[in-house]
C-alpha cells in the first residue's frame, strides 16, 4: 500500500517520538498510518480498542505488515481470547478495561500476581487507543481516565496515540495543548490535500436522510416500526440494520422471518452470541459484506460491534438514533468502497417521537437521549437529503458533541480536570488490590460471561441433576456469551440466588450459587430467564415456547496446551547456575539498547531532569543486577531444598534451582528474604545509601515480588532458616557482582539481613502516584521476564530489534 499524504505525516511524526491526536474520516486508512512505520523499525506496541468485537479486524491488519520480509506479529488479548504472556509480544491487540487496570498493575485477563510486570510492558510500549469518543459515550470518569493515562504517560515522555473520526475542533485542540499532543485533522494543516480524502470526496456518494417512525395501535401508544420492516424485506442488494439494543435486534429478525424473508438471506451478529457463533457469524458477515466480496441480496441485523472497526460495507445502511460520533461510525459502513470507482448509497437514521425517543426504554438506550436528539435535530436541519462529506461530518459533530459546542466544551474541561481522579483511583485499587474498582467505571463496555442451564433456578438441587463441578473438574468449561457487567448484576439482583457463578478459587475452578458478579465470573443463569437461539444467539426471557430454543449451553473440553509453558521445563538447574542468568538477562534489559533501556532513560529524564539520564539508567541497571542476584535467596533455606530433594531426589548435591518435576508444588516462600538481603548487599557495596535509600528498597520490592506483586516482606510469618550451603552460595554470588574481596568476605552479614523481618516502615508502598512507580513496574518486568526466560531456556519476550 503506497501511503497517502496525511499517512506519511502521521509516520513522519511518529519516528519523532510525538504524541498525536488524529482525526481522520472512517475508511481513510488510520490503522495503517498509526502502525505502517512498525515496517521499518522494532517498536513495542500496544493497540487498544474499546469493543472486543474491533480487536480481529486489528490484528488482521498489523498481521498483514512485514519487516524484512517477515510477517508483524500481533495477538489478541481481552476477556474473550487471551493471547498474550505478560504481554510479552511486539505488538497486543487489546481493550481499553485491560489497558486501564493494567496501568497501575492490577490486570483483568492476566494474572494478578504479576500485575506489576504489566504495568512496566505498558511503560515501555506505544500506546494507541483507538475509537477514544467512545469513552464519552461510557460516563464522564471513563473520559477522564483515559486522559489521565495519556497525562501519566505524558510526563515520562511516553508516546500515545489517540485517534477518532468524531471529536469537534474545539475539543480536540483543548485535549491536544493540555495534553501536550500534536493535533492531525486529515484535510487541515500538513496533511491538506491529501490523496485518499480527495478520492473520498470524488467517488463516495452517500445521501443521508431520517427513516420516519409513528406511533399506532390503540391509543397510538405503540411505535409501529412497519417502515422500518418493509424497506429491509423489500429492499434488494446489500442492506445493514444497525440496533441500538440486541433485544430489538433479535425481534427485527423475528418479524422479518414472519413476513416471509428467507432465513440463510440473514445475518445476525451481536456480542451477545456464544465465541464460535459469534465467529462463524463475522465470517459470513466477511463473506457478504467485505472488500471484493459479490454482489448479493443480503440483510445484515447487527449492532456496535459491527459500526467501528469492520471493514464492511452495504448500499443501504439504516441506524437507530444515536449520537453523532455513532452516528458518523455507522455511515462509514456505506458505500465505502470508494477507491476504484465511484460508489452510492443511502444512510437512513430512524426518527420517532420526542417521548419514544426519551426515557428508560427509549429508543435512545442505551446512549444519553440528549446526545441523541441533539444529533437527530441538526440531522433534520442541516443535512436530510444531501450527500455526507467529511465537511459536513466535521460541522455536525462540532455542532452536536455532547448535545452542543458550549456543553462539549465544559464536559471536557472537566474531565481534563478531573484527572487526579484517575490517579486516585488506581491507588485505592492498588492498595485494596481490587481492579474492579477501576474496571467499573467501565461496566457499559466490560462483559462478563454467561451460560444457560435448563431449570427455573440455578442452585444445588439442580447442579446435582447435572454435575457442573464435575464436569469443570474434568477440565470442561461452558460455551459462553457475552452481556455487559451492569446487565449482568441487574440479572443477580432479579433472581435473588436463583444463579450460580463459576469462578477461580483457592487454585481450582469452582461453582456455586451467588448474589454478586465481578470480572472473570462465568454466570449460569436458569433458561427460565435466558435461552439460546440458534440464530439470534443469547436471549433474555423465558424461552419454554421459543421453537429451536436451546436451553443448556454446551459444555467444551478444554485439553491443556501441547506447547510447555515457561515452567514445564523439564531440565534441572542449580541455584548459582539460574541465578547468574537471571542476573545475566536482567542486566541486558536495562543496559542494552531496546525497549527497557529506552524507557528507563525517558522515566530518568522526567525525575532528575538536572542529571545525565544515561548515567542514571546504568546505575539502575546495576542495582537491579544485584536485586536479581538475590531474587532467590530464599531458594538457599534448608527446608525448600529438603522439600526440592523430596520431590526429585537425582537433583545434583549442590544447592539447587529448579527441579525435574514442576507438577508438585515446594510450598514455601523463597522470595521474601531477598528484600533484606538486596539492601544489606547495596550497603555493602555503596556504603551509606543516603539519598538512594528510597530507590534501592523500591528496586529491592520488586525483586522481592518476581512471584506476588502483593508480596510484602514485612507481613510474611515464615523465617529463612539458612542451608550450610548458603554461605558459599552468597560469596559466589557476590564473585559474580564483582564486589570486592572485603564485602565478600562478610557474607555472614547479608545472610543474617535474610533472616531478619524488615520492619513495616522500611518496605515502600509503591502506588501508582508514587514518582519510583515506573521504575519499580519496569525493573520488577526485567527480574519476572529474566526469571521465566531462563527457566524456559528460550526467549519470551520480544524487547529489541536482535532479540
């Protein structure tokens, strides 16, 4: 693909290291122009979404670039297809919720004890987050946080990527200069004239115009949709019906089945649907409505996954009203294959009266009704009957964003200065080790996961009719849905214990009936509340009369990866033998050009601006050598050794490392003598820490947490009770740290520090306001990535160009 002016803008400035807010129309090509430089040059990437269902076309597209003649990796990591280890990859394709909880090292779909090491592989990525106007379509708080991210990331000199086709200039050029980000408006400034636009405006011909609904019945209390009906059953060619709900999505279906429209002519697609309906759903959605695709008569029924993201197109696009940025996103589904030839079509919006349109179960749900009429009422006025361009998308998002220009204006300023609220949060989550605290805020976008069970109520006299833990212990796990968080606590409350949830428990999966959902729950609720269809997917109601219906989910054997994971590696080692290479690998990560090292300078760059940045990184780079030379001090008590020669009695005499059998865990902690043990070696080494106190117990934390991320060596019962080996270990060790004779000669002193229980004051708490934060997540990173790697014997993480 030859890039088009405002692409090779956008990669001119990325290669400065800018930060950049983009606003481009919808098919111009912006995943392209934010990703293409990854083609030149190794750079860590994180690319966030806000709808799960946006993340494959992503993928699909980065997966479609080269370097050097060898295919950019991307994977997919979000509550529905966890791809990613730590993510540890060049490039993760992920939602804004697991970038959120991420940031302060409380991950959703990753394990929470290694929350830190996420955290540090956010600092050292670009972070793009697409589709960012969504954010204030969620609430006022989710805007705020994210503003608050890209501002953390901002004063370490972290590049962010934001880009939209739907934020008014006002609003961006405030978010841009608070935020100190460079401002893009495809068709403005630098990138004025640009090829793909210009042969937007030429060839796309899309007439917009409102679909006009009344109400009849008795009384005219009831909205009679039958125009809405009839232009999708009378229509030839390709035809899109964006819902706003799934529920009237799936009665759209029903009644359109009942007028004689013929079944395989339709394609049903919503989050709603168990994963491999889902799929098979967006494959044939591919097949029918994407590039090249024929000619055909088809009907699409689909909802906000299909409006951001896919890249499909239809004649005939009708929406339910929404606001604007929907609104605009769902155009973009028209005609869009502009390129080549001139192409037409018709974007048709649904009015209805004012009352209809308003109230709980307005038309408007699930978006705020004054967003949506304000959109609807310029629509009406401004623009019924004429052709869309990016002019005219540009003057009605300036004109009704956030209901008008002055309210747009406010809400954003205070979502600006709201930003400490995101700091704030994240630290009350981090100390109360909660990421739901964060992720609610979220909870429009957030999905928890269900399943059906056929019964009235799901409670034990059912699960003994059919035995779901059983079946869980046998490493089965339920086809799922999706519905989203706060649907899902509505369901718990009406059922009042009637639902069961299976949740991860003291190390295994278990079920049992609930009065509350958090993220990661699967919820089963009884059929008598929810069914299966197999076309319209996950149905809310009563299903018992529902001809197909389907009232329990299937359940699937989850057979254990063939691959080893970092842990299964069959090969013993001796504690000196994997110490030296977690000091080896760790030390390379901090020191040596990449992602880790460019990072450290950046964060060193924004703490002591008065200081060489580069010497500052190589004493950081030192010190946490000697915190991974200690990282498995505890590995040297006599009782773990005992507990290790138990489990695999041909381990060599020496102390050792890692065992042939992983299967069988030691249980006991080795990793909370290392605190003492690092800053008793610091001090031996440097003399008195000083001013560097602070820095060598924030480090000496995050080795100490290479197992736990909430791991405090201050509260742990247990002692270290030294091996007659430990001595010998401990002066080889310092062998390898090149310390000199006289500090290897007091040994002793490190191991008795070990012993000791550091008193609570002197163990940092580390939060995410805290300045160290970034350098304890990124050297905590090195130590976990360090450890794995060479447990594994193999390389895990792609942090440099070489590696």
């Amino acid at each position: 693909m030859i890039p088009t002016k405002f692409q090779l803008e956008v990669q001119k400035r990325l290669k400065e290291g800018k930060n950049i807010l983009l606003i481009a129309p919808t098919g111009l090509g912006k995943t392209f122009a934010v990703t293409s430089d990854l083609q030149d040059e190794f750079n860590k990437t994180v690319y966030a979404v806000p709808l799960r269902s946006l993340g494959g076309g992503i993928r699909s597209a980065i997966c479609e670039l080269n370097r050097n003649g060898e295919q950019i990796k991307a994977v997919l990591h979000h509550g529905d297809s966890q791809e990613s280890t730590l993510f540890s990859e060049e490039v993760v394709v992920t939602t804004y919720d697991q970038v959120v909880c991420g940031v302060p090292g409380l991950p959703l779909s990753l394990p929470l004890k290694a929350g830190h090491a996420v955290a540090g592989a956010l600092l050292m990525s670009r972070l793009i987050l697409d589709e960012v106007h969504l954010a204030w379509n969620i609430s006022p708080n989710a805007l705020s946080i994210l503003l608050g991210i890209i501002d953390f990331r901002n004063k370490f000199g972290l590049q962010t990527i934001v880009f939209t086709a739907t934020l008014p200039n006002d609003v961006a050029e405030r978010i841009a200069e608070r935020l100190n980000m460079e401002l893009l408006i495809v068709g403005e400034g630098g990138s004025e004239g640009d090829e793909g636009l210009e042969i937007r405006e030429k060839n796309r011909k899309v007439m917009i115009s409102t679909l006009e609904l009344k109400k009849s019945g008795r009384g005219n209390k009831e909205l009679d949709y039958s125009p809405l009906y009839g232009m999708l059953e009378q229509t030839n060619g390709k035809r899109i019906y964006f819902s706003n709900t799934v529920k009237h999505l799936q009665d759209t279906y029903d009644m359109l089945i009942a007028a004689g429209v013929a079944k395989d002519k339709i394609t049903v697609l919503h989050n709603r649907m168990p994963r491999s309906w889902r799929k098979k759903a967006e494959e044939e959605t591919h097949t029918r409505f994407g590039k090249k695709s024929a000619d055909g008569d088809w009907l699409l029924l689909t909802n906000q996954v299909a409006e951001a993201g896919l890249d499909i197109s239809a004649d005939l696009v009708i929406s339910d009203p929404a606001p604007v940025d929907t609104l605009v996103q769902r155009a973009g589904r028209c005609a869009r294959w502009f390129r080549e030839k001139e192409t037409c079509g018709k974007f048709k919006v649904i009015n209805a009266p004012k009352t209809v349109i308003e109230g709980r179960n307005g038309l408007a749900v699930p978006y705020r009704s004054e967003l949506v009429l304000a959109a609807l009422d310029y629509l009406k006025s401004n623009l019924q009957d004429q052709c869309l361009t990016w002019d005219k998308e540009r003057e009605w998002v300036d004109k009704t964003w956030g209901g008008d220009a002055k309210k747009a204006k406010e809400a954003v300023d205070n979502s600006l200065d709201e930003m400490t609220f995101a700091l704030n949060l994240f630290d009350r989550a981090a100390q109360e080790h909660k990421p739901g605290e964060i992720a609610n805020v979220f909870r429009e976008i957030l999905s928890i996961e269900v399943a059906v069970e056929s019964g009235d109520r799901v409670n034990w006299s059912d699960l003994a009719e059919r035995d779901l833990q059983a079946m869980l212990d046998q490493g089965k796990r339920p086809e799922t849905s999706s519905i989203s968080l706060g649907t899902a606590w509505g369901l718990v409350r009406a059922l009042n214990g009637g639902v069961a949830v299976i949740r991860y428990e003291d190390g295994g999966v278990q079920i049992s009936p609930t009065d509350s959902v958090r993220l990661g729950d699967v919820l089963v609720l009884p059929s008598s509340v929810a069914y299966l269809h197999p076309a319209k997917g996950l149905c809310m109601g009563d299903g018992s009369d529902i001809e197909g219906a389907i009232y329990s989910s299937e359940w699937i054997d989850k057979k254990k990866k063939e691959e080893h994971s970092y842990n299964e590696t069959e090969r013993r080692q001796k504690l000196i033998e994997h110490t030296q290479g977690v000091m080896d690998r760790t030390y390379y990560r901090l020191a040596q050009n990449g992602s880790y090292r460019g990072t450290l300078v950046k964060i060193l760059k924004s703490l002591e601006p008065q200081k060489d940045a580069d010497q500052l990184a190589d004493v950081v780079a030192q010190l946490a050598r000697v915190a991974a030379a200690f990282h498995d001090m505890g590995k040297a008590d006599q009782r773990w050794q005992d507990k290790a020669r138990s489990i695999d009695p041909d381990c060599s005499h020496e102390l050792i490392g890692r065992t042939l059998t992983t299967e069988k865990r030691i249980g006991i902690p080795h990793a909370p003598p290392c605190y003492n043990a690092i800053v008793k070696t610091c001090e031996l080494l440097i003399g008195s820490l000083g001013s560097a106190e602070y820095l060598v117990r924030t480090i000496a934390l995050s080795a100490a947490r290479h197992h736990s991320s909430f791991l405090n060596p201050a509260t742990v019962a247990k002692r270290f009770q030294p091996h007659a080996d430990t001595a010998e270990f401990v002066q080889t060790v310092l062998e390898c740290l090149d310390a000199p004779s006289e500090v290897r000669g007091r040994a002793e002193e490190i191991i008795k520090a070990a012993i000791d229980k550091p008193a609570s004051d002197k163990v940092p708490s580390v939060l995410p306001n805290n300045d160290l934060f970034p350098i304890y997540a990124l050297v905590g990173r090195a130590i976990i990535m360090a450890d794995r790697e060479d447990a594994a014997g193999r390389e895990l993480e792609k942090w440099r160009a070489t590696s």
